[in-house]
C-alpha cells in the first residue's frame, strides 16, 4: 500500500484529518477520557451529560431558529464537554445552564454580526459571578506530578502548532512567566508560589481552548501576540488587587470582547475607507 | 425584518431570564431561611421537633482550647500547621449511668480535662485530680482522646493520642488513672490526629489503631528544614505512619500494623470500624488529608485489604476529614459520611454519603455517593460530623462541624484562599517545602463558617436549620460527639473549637415523641461491646446502629445506642449481631428509657 493511499484511507474514515474543527473536540476528549481514568476528574457522568447535552440542544435549537440551519455541532460540543470539566457544583442544574449561557451568548452578545465573547468564557464567569454560593471552577491537579503536567503540555502544544495557534499558547506563557516574576516582587511572595497555578489543568484548558477559540480570536498576526499579552497583564492586576483566584477567566473576559470590538471597528473603517477611496 | 427583530428581542429576553435564574434563585434561598430563623422556640419546636441552647458555663464546662505553637520556621503559617488538637471524647469513666465528657488542650502547659457528669445537670473538671490533665509537654501535646476498656473489667480506659509520646492510661475502678503507656510499643514520636479501639480478631480484647498525619521524624516544634508539607494536595503519601496495636490479653500490646497489611503513609485525620461486607470481621475506613480514602476489608483477622478505589470511596481523591457511619435512609445499611473541603466559588469538592449499593456480594463492596442528592453534600470547611436523631423522629439527622483559620481579618482581600488556591496547584517540589507558601499575615482561611445541622425528613431529603434552631456558632469547630447528657431522651451535641471554647448544646425535643436506648455488655465479645451492631424494627421502620470505639473527627460518642422513634411507638424487635458471632433478638422492649443488654455466654 502506498503512502498516497494510507492517507487517503486516513482523510476518509479520520475526521482530523479532512477537517480540523474535529482535532479539538477529539483532544478535549482524550484529556477527559485519560483524566477520568486515572485521576477520576469526574464525580458523576450525569454533570457532564448535562452540560454536553444543554451546549448541543441549545446550539441544535437557536441555530435553527436564528440562522434556519442545522449547525455543526463540534464547536457546542467542545463547549459542553470544556463546562462539565471546568464548573464544579454538586448540583446538576448549573451545569445544563452554564452550557445553555455559553451557547446563547454566541447569539446574543454580537458586534457587527460576530460574536465577541469566547462562549465557554463567558458561561463560566457568569456563573462564577451570578451563581457563586453554588459553583466553583476545576481544582484537581493531575497528582501534582510534573511527568503528567509535561506530558498534557507536549501534547496541548502539538495541537495548537497544528491548528496554527501555538504563538497565542506561548505568548500567553510566556507573558505569565514574566508577570509572575513581577508579581513575586511586588507581593514579597515566593516565585514558585506564584508560577505554580500554570501548571495546572485549569490552565491547560485555559491555554489550549480558551484563548485559541478561532471565533473569539483577533485574526490580525500582530493582534494575535498581543492579547495573550494584554490578557496576562490584566491577570497579574487582578490578581494583586482583587486576589482573584481564577483571575485569567476574568481577564479574558474583559480583554478578549474589547480587542475584537477594536479589530471589527478598524476593519470597518478600513472598508468603509476603500470604498470611498474607490469611489473616488 | 420585522421578523428578525421579534426573534431578536425574544433571544435577548430569553438571555436576560437565563442570566437572572441563580440570583433570585440564591435570594429566594436567603429569604426563605431569614424568615425562618426569626421564629421562636415554640415555633421552631412545632416546625423542627427540637431547639438547641448552649449551656456549657451553666453546666460548669468552662473551657478553652490553645493550640500549639510550634517552630517559628513555619511562622508565614503557623495558623494553617496548628490547626487541631481540639477533641472530644464521651465516657462514662466512673460506670454511673452518667456520661462524662474528656476534653483536650494543645499548647505545651495547658491542661486537659475530664468532666465528670454529676448527675444534678452540673459538671466538674476532676482530670488533674485523677491525673489526665497535665499531658501536654515538651514529649508533646494532646490531640484526641479514646475510650475504650480494653482489660474488660468494666470502666473504660483512656488513650490520649499527641503529636508526640502519645498515652495509654488504665481506669483503675473510676477512681483514678494509672499510667501503662510502657505497656503498648508506641513509637517515641508521631504525629497522631486519629485513634480507634476495635477487635479487628474477634478474640474478645480491644485493639487500638492509631493513624499518623505529619511524618514521624517531624518534631514541629524542632524543626530540621521546612520540607513538612504534603507533596501533593491530591496523592500525598509523605504523611505519618499508620500503627494497629494487638491487645494480647495480659495488659500488653503488639506492634502487628505490618502483618495485616495497614502500613500507610497518607495524611491520615480520622478512622471508623464496622464490618461492612457481613463477613463478621470489622473492617476499617480511612479518611485522608490530600488524598483518596481508604477501605480496608478485615480477611478474617490476619489481614486487610483495601478496597478503596473499587469501592469508589477512594477512587477521586479529595480532603479526608471524618468518617462516620450512620443508616441516613433508614434501610438497614451503615451508611458512610466522609468530610471534606467545600468554598463557594473557589473549591467544591462536597462531603460524601457513601451508601452501600443494593446486590453486592462479599468482597465486591461498592459504594454510591448520595450526599448532593440528599442535599448534605456543602458543609464548608468540614470537620468532625455525626448522625444523630435529634429531633425523635425515626430519621438520623447530621451534626458537621466547619472552619478552618478564622484570622484577624475576615474575608474579601483578606482572604488567605487566593494564596491556598496558588500554592495548592503546584508540583509537589512547591508544595512541599513550607517556605513557598505566602505569608497568612493574619488572614482567614475558611474561617467564620457555621456549622451544619441536617434535618432528615425521612422522605430522602435533608433540610439545614442551623440557623432556626441554634447552634450557629462561628467558631473553628473541630470535633463533635454526641450523648444523652442528662437521660432524658434527647442527644445533646458537644462541640469543640480550635482555639476556642467548648460548646456543650442541650436538646430540647417536642413532647410526644418517643425513644428508646440501648447499652450493651459482651461477654464473649469485648465488654464494651463494640463492633456490635444493633437493628431496630418498629412501626414498619428499620434501622441499624453500631457500637463503636470512636468516631468521626477526634471525637468519641456516648456508648450506648440511642434511636428515636417517633409518635405512637411500637417496637417489634431489636436485632443484635455481636462481634464473636452470636446473634440476639430482644422482642417488644420498652419505650423512653435505656436498656441494659448482656451478650448470651
């Protein structure tokens, strides 16, 4: 068999290989799948099924009655599936509705017909802030083992370098490295107590499916370097004056929508402009 | 258009409701408990069946608890490193029907007491006069405490375990305590935060199992470097050492922990027996610190195994505080309530009611957590819990005892999570080493929490009502037991705070509901009887208890079984299965009083 008909054979029964809306959900998968296994990040299957099921019938839905087509489903389901990782709450209901607000939010929250917030951002911090009696946000490590941590990092990085997003990841890390350092030194408090939040899932999911989401990303190169920046540096001042414990939400909450309103807007002046030099 | 901008308008409307749904839920919620909790006593009788008072100083308990303060090394946390040492334990030393209550102390030269339960609703500390109060000392301080006679003469004894040279103190008739610590191979130092008695080989003699939580060559208040902290919030296994002490019949104990297979070294903070897979041998579960807890089935005496993980009690791990047993649901299984850390907003790992699932076979035990669907799942910063029915209604209710560091400053930015909260994500290398962790600079950690009173309502449902019936201290509870303080029917809850007095809660019940106790003496089985468990059936209600020798978080509850009934109260039969194999029924007992039962020889 040829090399030419292996990937042939592999474009056609591989979703990843033919579309790459596929590779997230199936890595996201795999994390879930490898963590609940071994670390058992999962108290109960009905959460998750809550929250996968909420993002895919709400996206099924209003899809349906707001564009009058049947969506794609990958995006809701990575949504889902980031929800019942990410929001921790011993009630069900949270769950189905931090998935419904995500989804809803894409809907909703739009400037110039694109939506500016990341969904699942915007699901969570709204139920962090709204719902703060009855939620909280994933907090197991992966045995605080650094083998492990090393492992998820290679791998998150091989999936963004292949979904052309790995600058957005390193910048971000990079940025936080650099802001911990300032942070220590403001604060008095050790380096390695304040580098030591990075290593964990919750970032790893923040890192490799946050702040990457195509829909919610600056398209410009040079923006795309600096967000991750701004929104490290938005964290660090959460952090040290409102000790926000899952600060880097709350900034990309507040980072991401104000960066993509000043992208639109510019790319709109810059239309509007050749239209009228054209005209002209 | 028109078109759109209705399903515009319906889109925001509906995002608007979605967005609004958690807080008027959360409003509502506060409202509804507010209003409740401005009722007054006769209100809240006839709503709840029962009120609590705090009558410690009335009574004649006067007492404060001083934790230790150990090497300035870890001074940036030393309130988080001195964090227990408040204990309870109930026993009735002196055998006069009257359960008496031992207290601990933790800074070195405070003292413990022992309140002896005159019987005329007062108490008096008479533990210096009989020897068990000045223990705290340079060979280390109190952290709990255990009744338990293991001589089988008839009063039992006390072992007071320390971070240190814990003590074994032998009842001499009531009278007096003598010092027999040479008797049992405790090692010279360790950090003990648990100790149960139990006959893990059905000989008839008590055995102690005591678990270790900082490593034993720590000595806190000496410290060689500040690499004591756990290396993993999740799967430390850098405690202290485990030890079960065989108690060989002639006032002498063996070092057997190796033999049968319990040499662990997680960060062990409370330990609960009973024989949970039927197989007449009492088992024993583990709750740990910084890890997943431990189930370990009894072989018949020579060994244990332990089914946590496949079990799923310790399969996720969490914060391990306490364990208890109680039937939450009335149908004839010890239920497991295990403790652990829950902070809205920030961490909800939720305590577990662990209930034995329907159609296992032996050695095949699993578990099914049901506390979030019985609505006992978010205590705060859990510690000790019991099962208790406060009310007499039939239903065992729970007692949890929440907060952890209550500082100087309350909570906002003064907050001591957000520091946890980094540190508690990082590789062991991080955790581990005491000086990576953020100065606490007076802050709070989980403190000014109340503590959980859950009302069972026998329908599968729990409701708190702390606030409506008392008991909402805000202090850092530790430790709770329970006991009928003055015989008359109702369990009083005894309460002890770190760094903090004691509470001692009176229960006032409705009139109508009955009750009935239970003391039970082995013969064959060790005297105290523990191990035994009692089923009772009446009304067409069932439910099991079991005698145990400690339980729950650094804490001991009175001995005998006590169950409430309800109204018009009839009991059928009380089912007993006792440790050496022998089963009793007792027909028809009495109802609102106690009980004295003597295993058949």
């Amino acid at each position: 068999m040829s090399e030419n008909t292996i990937t042939k054979a592999l474009k056609r029964w591989i979703p990843i290989y033919t579309d790459k809306r596929y590779i997230a959900p199936i890595f996201i998968t795999l994390i879930l799948i490898a963590a609940e296994l071994s670390y058992g990040i999962l108290e109960g299957y009905p959460k998750l099924a809550a929250a996968i099921f909420a993002s895919m019938g709400t996206e099924l839905i209003l899809g349906k009655l707001v564009t009058g087509k049947w969506r794609n489903l990958s995006s809701a389901y990575v949504s889902g599936i980031s929800i019942g990782i990410l929001i921790r709450s011993p009630m069900i209901w949270p769950y189905a509705l931090a998935s419904i607000i995500t989804i809803t939010s894409k809907y909703v929250l739009r400037y110039k017909g694109r939506h500016i917030w990341n969904p699942s951002n915007f699901g969570v911090v709204a139920l962090l802030l709204l719902a703060s009696n009855s939620v909280a946000v994933l907090s197991v490590q992966w045995g605080n083992n650094i083998w492990v941590m090393a492992v998820i990092w290679v791998l998150g990085f091989i999936i963004v370098w292949r979904v052309d997003r790995l600058h957005i990841s390193a910048v971000y890390i990079i940025s936080f490295l650099f802001f911990s350092l300032i942070r220590s030194w403001i604060s008095g408090n050790p380096f390695l107590g304040e580098v030591a939040p990075i290593t964990g899932p919750m970032y790893q999911l923040f890192t490799f499916f946050m702040i990457t989401d195509p829909k919610t990303t600056v398209s410009s190169k040079w923006g795309q370097y600096v967000v991750p920046f701004a929104i490290a540096a938005v964290e660090m001042v959460l952090r040290l004056v409102f000790h926000a414990v899952y600060a880097p939400f709350y900034a990309l909450f507040i980072v991401g929508p104000i960066a993509m309103v000043i992208e639109i807007t510019w790319k709109d002046m810059q239309q509007k402009r050749a239209v009228k030099t054209a005209a002209t | 258009m028109k078109n759109d901008r209705v399903k515009k308008i319906l889109l925001a409307v509906f995002f608007v409701a979605l967005l609004s749904f958690p807080v008027i839920r959360t409003m509502w919620l506060k409202r509804k408990a507010d209003k409740i909790s401005k009722e007054k006593h006769s209100q809240i009788l006839k709503r709840y069946g029962f009120y609590l008072q705090d009558v410690a100083k009335k009574v004649g308990i006067n007492f404060t608890h001083h934790p230790p303060k150990l090497d300035p090394k870890v001074n940036n946390i030393m309130p988080i490193i001195a964090d227990m040492g408040a204990s309870v334990a109930v026993g009735d030393f002196n055998q006069d029907g009257y359960p008496d209550i031992y207290l601990t102390n933790s800074a070195i030269g405070t003292k413990n007491a022992l309140y002896e339960n005159l019987g005329n609703g007062k108490f008096k500390d008479i533990a210096s006069q009989l020897g068990v109060a000045a223990l705290n000392n340079q060979n280390g301080t109190s952290m709990g405490a255990v009744w338990g006679d293991y001589d089988n003469d008839g009063y039992p004894d006390l072992f007071v375990y320390k971070w240190g040279k814990s003590m074994l103190f032998h009842n001499d008739k009531g009278k007096g305590f003598t010092n027999v610590s040479k008797d049992i191979p405790l090692p010279k130092w360790m950090n003990a935060n648990t100790a149960i008695w139990f006959d893990y080989n059905n000989d008839g003699r008590l055995d102690l199992f005591v678990g270790g939580y900082y490593k034993s060559n720590i000595n806190l208040w000496h410290l060689k470097n500040t690499k004591i902290m756990p290396n993993s919030f999740e799967y430390a296994k850098n405690g202290g050492r485990n030890y079960l002490f065989e108690n060989m019949g002639n006032g002498k104990f063996k070092d057997v922990t190796k033999q049968v297979g319990l040499m662990g070294h997680r960060w062990t903070l409370a330990a609960s027996a009973a024989d949970l897979n039927h197989n007449g041998y009492t088992d024993l579960v583990l709750a740990n610190d910084y890890g997943v807890d431990e189930v370990f089935i009894n072989e018949k005496g020579k060994y244990f195994k332990n089914i946590g993980p496949t079990s799923r009690i310790g399969f996720a791990p969490k914060s391990g505080m306490n364990v208890t047993f109680g039937d939450a649901l009335n149908q004839g299984n010890l239920d497991i309530y295990i403790s652990n850390i829950s902070q809205p907003g920030i961490l909800i790992q939720g305590n577990n009611l662990w209930v034995p699932q329907l159609g296992r076979e032996q050695n095949q035990l699993t578990y099914h957590n049901l506390a979030e669907d019985l609505g006992i799942e978010l205590g705060g910063w859990s510690w000790g819990a019991q099962f208790g029915d406060f009310n007499d209604d039939g239903h065992l209710d729970l007692y949890v005892a929440n907060g952890y560091v209550s500082g100087k400053k309350k909570g906002g930015n003064n907050s001591y999570w957000y520091d946890y909260s980094k540190v508690a994500v990082g590789n062991h290398t991080i955790i581990n080493d005491a000086k990576n962790w953020p100065k606490m600079n007076g802050k709070s950690l989980s403190g000014y929490e109340r503590n959980k009173i859950w009302l069972n309502n026998g329908s599968g449902g729990f409701e708190e009502v702390g606030k409506a019936v008392g008991g909402k201290q805000v202090y850092d509870s530790r430790a709770v037991a329970l006991a009928d303080l003055w015989n008359t029917g109702a369990l009083d809850i005894i309460v002890a705070n770190q760094n903090g007095p004691v509470m001692v809660y009176k229960n006032t019940v409705a009139p109508g509901r009955h009750w009935i106790g239970f003391k039970l003496i082995g013969t064959q089985s060790n005297r105290s009887a523990i191990g035994a468990e009692a089923t009772l059936f009446w009304n067409h209600h069932i439910q099991k208890q079991v005698v145990t020798g400690g339980n729950g978080f650094c804490s001991e509850n009175q001995r005998r079984l006590f169950y409430g009934l309800g109204k018009n109260a009839k009991i059928d039969s009380l089912v007993i299965n006792w440790p050496s194999g022998q089963y009793q029924v007792i027909r028809h007992p009495s109802v609102d009083q106690y009980h004295k039962i003597t295993e058949p020889k």
